[in-house]
C-alpha cells in the first residue's frame, strides 16, 4: 500500500527527476489519511494484510522534516500494531542515512529500506546532479543491513553519461552489497527535466527502446541469478508520465519485454542444438504472452535464424520454462491436431 511524497526530502532535482509526474502525485498525504486508507485496505486485503507492507515512496523519506516524518509513521506503526500489516517499507539517498534515523525507523516498524543509488559511477551520478557518491550507498547500505532492516537498491539505465558496461558494473557491485531486492528502471526524458535540455541541445540522447531492453535483460538475469528478487522494472504506468515524456525506453510492459527477450536468448540456445526445423515448445499457460512476444515477434524472430515454432500451453511445464520436440517440415500441425 503505497503513499508517494514528492519530492519531499530532495536537497536538489536530479537530472531526470519529476515526481509528480513519475507518482501520478503532487500532494503529500497526511496522518489522518494514512490512516483512513490503511483501514480500507485491510478491510479489502483481508488475509492478505499480513503479507502487505504499507510504504512511503517518492521523495528522500529520511531526509524530510522530522515533525513531518513521524506524522506519517505514527499511523503507519498503528496500521502494522492493530490492522496485522506486516511492516513499513521507504525510499530515500544513499546520502541521508545514519545510527539516529534508522533507529527511529526501527521504533515505528519500518523494516525494509530502498536507496535510490541509480549508479555506482561516480561521474554518472556528478553528470545527473545526484549529489552523492558510490561510496556513500555502499556506506548506508552496509549500515541499513547492520541494523537487521530488508535492503533494496534502485539502479538507473541510460542515463547521462552512462553506458552498458558502466549499467554492469552498477549492478555488480550493488549484488555484492546483498540486498534482498532491486528496482531498475531505464531512463524516461520527461518534459522540465535538465535531460530534457540537454537533449534538445544535442547533448544526450537517451536508450531506444531495443536498447533498454537488451541492457536491461542481461540486468534481470544477473539479479536474479545472484539471488535478488527484481521487484520493479520500468516505470509504472501513469497518465502523466506518458503525457510528459519527451523521449526515451518508456513501455507500460516493458518487464514483459525483457521477459519475453531473455526467453526468446534461452530457447534459441536450446532450439540450436537440434537445427533448424519444426518444433513443438510446450510452454505454460501463463508464460505464453512472454513466449510469444510483443505482436508475437518471438516467431517471426525464430523464423528468420530457420525455426518454425508452434507454443503449446501445458501446466506440466514450470512457469517461465519450455520443453519441446522437433518434428519433419509438414508434419507439425498434424501432430498438434491430429484429424
């Protein structure tokens, strides 16, 4: 259940930034409404309440004025007491961390953190106006760990001054701090930013969108083979959003995209060891969009490298995996739709 302050808490507007637009808000919420939304819920989650966690997304959640931070908290921490949500979760800098204000966390039932680390390159995060460095998220992240809270990083793709190998060595040395999450999000040039002045100079050109979805898969599966659960991948949907993007890898699926493009990479490989012919892939039903991709591109991809391919939906298969047989030119359909 998510509240979104933006902006609040920012010491300075970052290269990309505008909150109300990326949040769909421009109001921050207050106590009584914390509470009032959070009784809702519960009343509609049910049982799934102690599964959910309430969180405060958006601005530098650590940073914002104190009076106004535990405004916020102290219905959230009564949520977590009496309605059985299972804890508070909240964004902020890698630069607005310390001992005092995670022990305050700590008293009002946050128990997960994400920092907005963005990049591990030092001259990314300068470029960007970040105000920060990479050494003040490895610091904070240590800490946030220390102290027993849930840590999730965000990283950002395509930004000012970045490049592929720079986006891969972010992600390694956020894997090597161990959290237990990760948001990616390629970067979108929104209307009013600094990016959206230094594109029109000429001076930035941001991710295509193919671009952003091969960085951003072989990201995904380095997460995810390290063990880091990638919560977040693109920016939401939002109204605003699409109204204000001047250009950029902005998509409302893109996590479907690069989903689909890490599984079209596996099944190529698979699919090569057999030669080019007919195959029957068995896939699951619920990962069939994935195999089939955006206007079914995945089979007009594996019909050019010579693989004519027919998906069969079938709950046998683990969801996200395939098993297939290759069969003679001609006699696919037959096989399929035996008459």
């Amino acid at each position: 259940m998510a509240f979104f302050v933006p902006h609040l808490g920012c010491l300075q507007r970052c290269s990309f930034c505008d909150q109300s637009a990326i949040t769909g808000s421009v109001r921050v919420p207050d106590g009584e409404e914390v509470w009032e939304t959070a009784v809702r819920a519960a009343e509609a989650l049910q049982e799934k309440t102690a599964g959910s966690q309430i969180a405060f997304f958006g601005g530098s959640f650590t940073a914002v004025p104190r009076s106004t931070m535990l405004s916020l908290l102290e219905p959230a921490a009564r949520a977590v007491e009496e309605l059985g949500f299972a804890g508070i979760r909240c964004s902020t800098r890698p630069d607005a961390v310390d001992e005092e204000c995670l022990g305050l966390l700590k008293r009002y039932r946050v128990t997960a953190i994400e920092l907005g680390a963005q990049s591990m390159c030092d001259e990314v995060l300068r470029l960007n106006r970040r105000g920060h460095t990479a050494a003040q998220t490895e610091s904070a992240a240590r800490l946030i760990k220390a102290m027993g809270f849930e840590l999730g990083l965000q990283m950002m793709t395509g930004l000012y001054g970045d490049t592929d190998e720079r986006a891969l060595e972010t992600a390694e040395k956020l894997i090597s701090l161990n959290p237990q999450t990760a948001r990616i999000y390629p970067t979108v040039v929104l209307e009013g930013t600094y990016l959206a002045k230094l594109n029109r100079e000429g001076v930035y050109r941001p991710q295509t969108l193919e671009e952003a979805v091969g960085l951003c898969a072989k990201l995904l599966t380095k997460f995810e083979s390290a063990g880091v659960r990638v919560i977040r991948l693109g920016l939401h949907a939002q109204t605003q959003v699409e109204e204000k993007k001047l250009c950029g890898p902005y998509h409302p699926a893109f996590r479907e995209l690069v989903e689909s493009r890490i599984f079209r990479e596996k099944l190529v490989s698979a699919l090569s060891s057999g030669g080019k012919g007919t195959y029957c892939v068995k896939v699951h039903p619920k990962s069939l969009s994935v195999a089939l991709g955006q206007k079914k591109e995945n089979l007009g991809y594996l019909r050019k490298l010579g693989y004519e391919v027919e998906f069969s939906p079938s709950r046998e298969v683990p969801r996200g995996s395939f098993s297939g047989e290759k069969f003679p030119f001609g006699s696919l359909c037959d096989i399929l739709s035996p008459t």
